[in-house]
C-alpha cells in the first residue's frame, strides 16, 4: 500500500497497469486482505495512473491501513461448470515498490 485518502467516497485506487497485469476491471468489487494488521474488507478497484505503482485506501477503508502494509486482493467470478473447468486465475506477487516479481499465469496455476 502505498497511500491513503481518507477524504474520498470509497474504493482501493490501483495503478491501471497492475489491473491489467490481472485483468482487474474498472470499479470491479474486489476482496482486500491487509496481511499487515489482519483486516478484511470488500470495495471496488479504480484505475490510478499507469506506471506510479499506486495503491491507495480511500474512504473508510483508508482507516484499515498504513503505507507499507501488504494486501491481498482477490476478484472474484461467476461460472458455469463447463466454464470453471477451463478458468485459471491470474496472480502477481509485487515487492515493496511495487513492481512484480512473479506471475502466475493459467498454466502456472493449473500444474499446481
């Protein structure tokens, strides 16, 4: 995380690049874990400038965090069986800056 914004109707800002690195869509309702202080809090993403590494509380969730904690964040989706049995779901792990240092992509996932 690396900012908060208290003064804000709500939501977590990620840099448009990140969302895209997992297919995160605009205002997409998203799961926030904080591994820092163990919060756990349901928002929706919106795109921050490309290439700033952003990740920003705002509203009310900006009370659920400080700079430099690490969160988790999870989409989720509705399938059929047919399309679960074909679905894998991306994942980046970022560091400190923000940059990614891994990813796993479908077939990553899917070898487990």
């Amino acid at each position: 995380m690396t900012d908060a914004s208290l003064h804000y109707e709500g939501s977590l800002t990620i840099d448009i690049e990140l969302m895209n690195e997992v297919g995160l869509l605009p205002y997409e309702k998203i799961l926030v874990g904080n591994m820092a202080n163990g919060e756990r809090f349901e928002t929706y993403a919106i795109p921050g400038p490309a290439g700033k590494r952003d990740v920003c509380l705002n509203g009310a969730t900006a009370h659920l965090g400080k700079r430099g904690d690490r969160l988790t964040i999870m989409a989720f989706c509705q399938l059929t069986l047919a399309e679960a049995e074909k679905h894998y779901p991306r994942a980046v792990t970022l560091n400190e800056k923000n940059e990614v240092v891994s990813r796993k992509p479908a077939s990553a996932l899917q070898q487990g």
